[in-house]
C-alpha cells in the first residue's frame, strides 16, 4: 500500500506555483536564471518553443525538478516548480516549503 501523494515507483512529487502578471516571454528566461542560481547548475534541457515553456534539471538519479511557464491570459501566467523523484517521503514537505519561498521571492528584475 502506498502512502498518501507517493506515486507508483514509489517516489513522491511536490509542486508549487505563483501567478505573475506578464507575458511568458518576460518570465521565462528570468525564472531559468534564478532556478538554476539556486540549484548551483544550469538546466539539462529546456522547451522554450512548447506550448507551456519549460526547463528541467536532473538533480541525481531519480530526482528531477521542471519549471513550467503557463500563459493563462495574456499578460498573465503561471509560473510553476514540480520536484518529483522524491525518494524519501518524510523530506517531501520540505522541498514543497523550499519552492514556496523561491516562488515568493521571484521577481522580474532578477
């Protein structure tokens, strides 16, 4: 039996997003630059043609963390952070908490 939010392999996933009032152009780049400053590494790939932007960094050999950037208006998106892999589930409110806060301090000038 699977504990609560634990997927199929038996990993977990958390994520977190934040509205920003600006095209996804103007958001994507910037959100790359400060997602990969705190993580110490740039992205393993990234998407910025697709339908939703998106840039992903292999963080070891299981955990992964994507970045999305949905148009949900025009001049309106979503910025959004999904960390999955998450071996231990004990250490999944944590890493939720930690893209909390850096969603919270995302700005544009960054």
């Amino acid at each position: 039996m699977r504990a609560p939010g634990q997927k199929a392999a038996g990993t977990f996933s958390v994520e977190s997003t934040r509205a920003i009032r600006a095209s996804a152009p103007e958001v994507y780049g910037p959100a790359i630059r400060v997602v990969s400053e705190w993580l110490g590494r740039e992205p393993s790939g990234t998407s910025p043609g697709a339908k939703a932007p998106n840039a992903r960094w292999t963080l070891d050999a299981r955990e992964r963390l994507l970045l999305t950037v949905t148009t949900v208006r025009e001049g309106s998106v979503t910025l959004g952070l999904t960390h999955s892999g998450i071996v231990d589930g004990e250490a999944a409110p944590a890493a939720k908490a930690a893209l909390k806060e850096l969603l919270a301090g995302f700005e544009l000038s960054a």
